[in-house]
C-alpha cells in the first residue's frame, strides 16, 4: 500500500496540531497533496486508466475547495500552508 498508517501519522504530526489530528484542514490539504502526486505519477505510467483520472480531478477539487474554506476562514494559515507545500494558486 502506498500510504502506510506511519506515513499517514507522519503528515498529520508534520502539518497538523498532534499526530492525531485528522480534522484541520491543513493536515487534510497536505494528505490530498500526498495522494495527488501519488495519482500523479500513476497516471504518467498508465494514461488509460481514465477511473483513476476522474478520482484525481475529484481530489484535486476537494483540495481547492479547502484551501478556499481556509483562505476566507484565516488567511495566515492559509499563506503558511501554501508555502510549505509548494502550492500554487
């Protein structure tokens, strides 16, 4: 499996307020992130496989429409976690 349940812990300790919290939107944004470039990098072996392209566009757009919760909710973390992710608007 490509994410593992350490590397799950991992980005919520990295980007949310503990380990366990699932529910920020910063620590659900940078798992969306890491899923989407998994996604990514599937789709450049395997251009065909068009269920996983549609779940990709679904990510991506549940990503944006939180980056967008939290840009009019607080612009500061919204700023902090563009720019630790390298996003780019």
């Amino acid at each position: 499996m490509y994410l593992s349940a350490e590397k799950r812990t991992e980005i919520f300790g990295n980007h949310g307020k503990s380990n366990k919290d699932t529910g920020s939107p910063e620590s659900q944004i940078a798992l969306f992130s890491y899923r989407i470039s998994h996604l990514t990098e599937h789709l450049k072996r395997n251009k065909k496989d068009f269920s996983t392209q549609r779940a990709l566009l679904k990510m991506v757009g549940k990503r944006r429409r939180l980056l967008d919760y939290l840009k009019n909710k607080d612009i500061e973390r919204y700023r902090a976690i563009i720019k630790e992710l390298n996003l780019r608007r």
